[in-house]
C-alpha cells in the first residue's frame, strides 16, 4: 500500500511540475529562471477552482 502511495504521489508531482511548465513557458520563462512572482501566480492559479471549460478540458 504505501509504495502505492509514493508511486501516486510522485506522479501527481510529476504532473504537477509539467502544469507549471507549461504555465512558465506560456509566460515567457521556465522553471530555472521563473521569478518568486511567476511562480507564486503560478500557484495561485493551480490553487484556484477549475471552471466547467477547464473541467472538460481534463475530462
């Protein structure tokens, strides 16, 4: 069980850092030279609730 939680939850990080990629990148940057704002809103952004276009988007 706990192996197949770490295995979850490295993939949901992987997931994670490829969403904030993409993010960075469509604002000009990436992960190694992001600003502390850049990536704040980032977070932000990844905090906030999806809306119904996001949610198909996913599906």
């Amino acid at each position: 069980v706990e192996r197949a939680s770490a295995r979850n939850t490295l993939t949901a990080y992987g997931k994670d850092l490829e969403d904030a990629r993409g993010y960075l990148a469509g604002a000009g940057g990436d992960l190694d030279t992001a600003s502390t704002e850049a990536v704040e809103a980032e977070a932000t952004d990844a905090a906030a609730p999806a809306t119904s276009d996001e949610a198909a988007d996913k599906a």
